[in-house]
C-alpha cells in the first residue's frame, strides 16, 4: 500500500489461517479491537457448531504494531485478513473458490478479489485450536496451502498459534502448558513447527478487553488478569513476527516478482508456485490414465486369454512420464486445476 507523499509508514499484512474453529477471529480481534469500539469487533467470532466466517475480512490492526506490539522501529501499520475455515476435522478438502481466495490475498487489494490492501504478505499466522487435537485434515490442509504459495516461502513467513491457552494452564497444574501440550506431537506437525520461520508457537489466551469502571471489585481482578494474558500473548506474537522478518532478510530464497528487495509473499510467487505445480499435474493425469489401460487390458487377457507379450509394458512407464513433462510444460493442460482436485 502506497504511503502519502512525506510519509514514511510501511504497511503490512498478516494473513489468519487454519481450520474451522481453530480462533482465527478471535485472535484478529484481539490485534484489532480493545473491546471499546460502538460497533464491536471487526471479525465474527463466537463457538459454533460450523464455520462462523465464510469470507476473507480486513480490518487495521489497534496501534502501534500488532494489536499495540511493536514489531519494529520503523513506522509501521499493519492489517490483519481473516479467512474461512480450510477444512473441518479429518477432511481437508478445501474448495477450490476458498483456496483461490486465500491466493488472493498477496495480490493488491481489488485484483482476484483480494481485500488486502498492502500488495503482500507479511506474515501468515497458522491458527491452531490447543483444546483439541490437531488432526490430518489440518496438516494436509497446511500442504495444500504450501503448494499454492510455495511451500519455502511459505514456512519462512510462517509464525503458528495456539488458542485457548487458558485451558492449558488450567490443566496443567505447575508444569509449562506448553511444553506438555507438545511433547506428543506427531512427527507432521514437529517438522511444521520446526520449519516456521517464526520459531516456537505462540500460545493465545485473548479474552481480555479492558477494565471498565462499572465492573465490580471482582470482576476487574478477573478483568485485569486476562488483559495480562493478553498483553503477553500480543507481545510474543510480535517477537515471532520479527524473527520472521530476521529470517526473510537473511534468507537466500528470492521473490518471483524480480525485486531484489521484495521480502513478502507476492502475487508472482503464487503464480510461480501455480507454474511449479503443472508439470506434476500432467504427470498424475497421464499416470492414472496409463493405470486405467492398463486394468482395461488386464480385464480383456483374463476374458479372452492372452494376446500379446507385455512384459515390456512396465519398462516403458518412465517414457510416458517423461513425455508428459515435457507435453505440460510446453503446452499444459486446459483443466489442470481440475486434475489436481480430483
């Protein structure tokens, strides 16, 4: 987003993502609202028994920085988008309309649809919901997302997030919340939390909004305890978010947009990471059309008795996949995107 002309603000972008009921709202309010405002919240957030929100939202985060943690010297304002659940449970089916929407958001605001209005992605916060179990619906949902960004690029700008730390520690008695919550974790989701550039997952707890006079003794010392909890989860964030930044600078990955001094997520690294998905798509298009003949051959030499020779056949396969390579990169197919999806 271009600054006035004297002004030096950098704006930014952090991009909720997750499953359906994981916090995303709850968490983009809490960088965007102290609970004061007439009109409430920006983003819808209550408990459901399905997704609450069926679009991507952008709203400006409270300054400075994040929800008032900065995250760097320099003059910044940051927006946060609030995207739909990927997948619910064990399915991770997302569709198509959601992912290209979520694409989206790394292009300029208006263009596809976007409502994003820096150009970029910052930063993507990977909501988890720590009441539950993460489960492979989620972790495959995060390799579809991986796949439409580029799955580098993507990790770099990554910090994940944890809801619902309060149940955590309630549960956890004198031992870190944290720390107990992970020592289990299956082998996909370590490897995720390692590879994020944002280094060890913040864990949320964003119920507080502020002490108001009319609340009774009791109440504003509940009030202000949350509001710590909230402080401190807005202050993680915001180093998690620097280690990001600290991560992309020095990185030697390079944005497709040619700009040598381009640290985000852009759209022409989801159209390069688009182009990067075509040449598989041909190859698992022509492989289950070659599975097919095959079954198709196989049922007539069971009815007929055999025909021919056929040992060959399989020390051919790599031909075809060679040749479909080389068909899709020259010419890729019409109905890629439909390949991938089935």
């Amino acid at each position: 987003m271009a600054s006035s002309p004297g002004d030096d603000t950098r704006h930014r972008c952090a991009v909720l993502v997750g499953a359906v009921g994981a916090g995303k709202s709850s968490v983009g309010n809490a960088l965007c609202s102290d609970g004061s405002e007439p009109s409430g919240p920006p983003f819808r957030s209550r408990r459901s028994a399905s997704g609450v929100t069926t679009a991507c939202a952008c709203a400006p985060c409270l300054p400075p920085g994040l929800g008032g943690a900065v995250v760097s010297s320099a003059s910044e304002r940051w927006w946060v988008v609030d995207t739909p659940g990927l997948c619910d449970g064990d399915d991770a089916r997302a569709p198509e309309h959601l992912l290209r929407a979520i694409e989206a958001c790394a292009g300029p605001r208006g263009e596809d649809g976007s409502v994003n209005p820096t150009g970029g992605v910052d930063v993507f916060l990977l909501v988890f919901n720590a009441t539950g179990r993460v489960s492979s619906g989620d972790l495959e949902a995060i390799e579809t997302l991986k796949q439409r960004f580029g799955a580098a690029r993507f990790l770099e700008r990554t910090v994940t997030v944890f809801t619902h730390a309060d149940v955590l520690e309630a549960e956890g008695g004198e031992e870190d919340p944290s720390s107990s919550y992970l020592r289990d974790a299956p082998p996909a989701l370590a490897s995720l939390l390692r590879a994020a550039g944002g280094g060890e997952p913040v864990f949320a707890d964003v119920r507080g909004r502020g002490v108001r006079s009319e609340m009774r003794s009791d109440e504003k010392e509940e009030e202000t305890k949350h509001t710590k909890a909230r402080v401190r989860f807005l202050e993680a964030l915001a180093r998690a978010v620097r280690r990001v930044d600290e991560t992309a600078r020095t990185s030697s990955l390079r944005s497709a947009s040619g700009d040598p001094n381009e640290t985000r997520v852009v759209a022409a690294d989801v159209a390069a990471a688009t182009a990067a998905r075509l040449p598989k798509i041909g190859l698992k298009a022509a492989r289950r059309l070659r599975q097919e003949e095959k079954r198709k051959n196989q049922r007539t030499r069971d009815r007929d008795g055999p025909r021919e020779n056929t040992e060959t056949s399989s020390s051919t396969d790599w031909l075809g996949d060679a040749w479909a390579w080389i068909s899709n990169v020259v010419a890729p197919p019409p109905d890629a995107a439909t390949d991938e999806n089935s």
